[in-house]
C-alpha cells in the first residue's frame, strides 16, 4: 500500500513538472504575442492557463505584464494579487508587483511593502535591494535609499 502511494505521488509530481514546462512554453508565447500587439491573443492564451495550471504562479505573474501592456492596470493589480495567494513564497512575485506599483501607480508606499516582502524571502538579492533603492529615492526617502544602496554593494 505504501508503495503505490509513493509511486502516485512521483508520478504527481513528474505530471506536474512536465504540466509546468508546457505552461512555461505557453506563457512565452503569450507574452510574445502581447509584445506585437496582439494584446487579445495573449489574453486568450493566458486566460486557458488559468483553468489548465491554476496552481503556477508564473500564470499571473505573466498575465498582469501583459495586461499591462494592454494598459489595463486593475487586472494586472488582480493578477499580481492572485499570484500572491497561489504561491506567496516567491519573492519574484513582490519584486515585480512592488515595480508595478512604483511605475505605473506611484504607490511608492505599497511598493515598499511588496520589497520588504521579497527581501525577507530573498535578503541578498541584488536586483530587489536596488529596485528597492530606486523606490525609495523617488519617494523621497533619501536615508533609506542610501542603505538599500549600500546593502546591494556589500553582499
């Protein structure tokens, strides 16, 4: 008995990897896609995602930069969000929710709040402390900035 449960779980789990590298595959294309405009195209392709491999947070990560391009920023907020909640331990998740919300929403506060979030999961990440940084440099938080700058430098 414990034997097949085992062997259902490997085969789960090599199901779920190969399910993962088709979506994977599928999320390139779709934001290929939003790339030449074909904004409706990748939100179809995308939206299929989302019933086939609801669990991969990569689905809405993708999906709100190409609603993004598509200039429609509350569904990217939604996408980010739902993210968040299928996996909240990916600091990718907050690192580019976090320079959404700096660039396209100047909630520099919030952005701060999804960087400190990231940090904690991945504290010596170059590319979070400086967009961390630049964050708080256009908020005006000139000391802060300065020591996520030299937190970059050091690690």
């Amino acid at each position: 008995m414990e034997a097949q449960r085992l062997t259902s779980i490997c085969l789960n789990t090599i199901l779920s990897d190969h399910a993962r590298k088709q979506s994977a595959s599928q999320l390139r294309h779709a934001f290929r896609a939003a790339g030449r405009g074909d904004i409706d195209g990748a939100v179809t392709a995308i939206e299929a995602l989302k019933i086939s491999c609801p669990e991969y947070f990569e689905v809405y990560r993708t999906s709100a930069g190409i609603h993004v391009k598509g200039g429609d920023l509350q569904a990217a907020i939604s996408d980010y969000e739902t993210g968040i909640e299928v996996d909240s331990q990916q600091p990718q998740l907050y690192f580019w929710f976090g320079g959404f919300l700096m660039r396209y929403m100047d909630d520099f506060d919030g952005a701060a709040k999804m960087f400190t979030k990231a940090l904690e999961l991945d504290p010596s990440s170059g590319a979070i402390l400086r967009e961390a940084a630049r964050n708080e440099f256009f908020a005006s938080r000139f000391e802060r900035a300065q020591e996520l700058v030299e937190a970059c430098l050091s690690g």
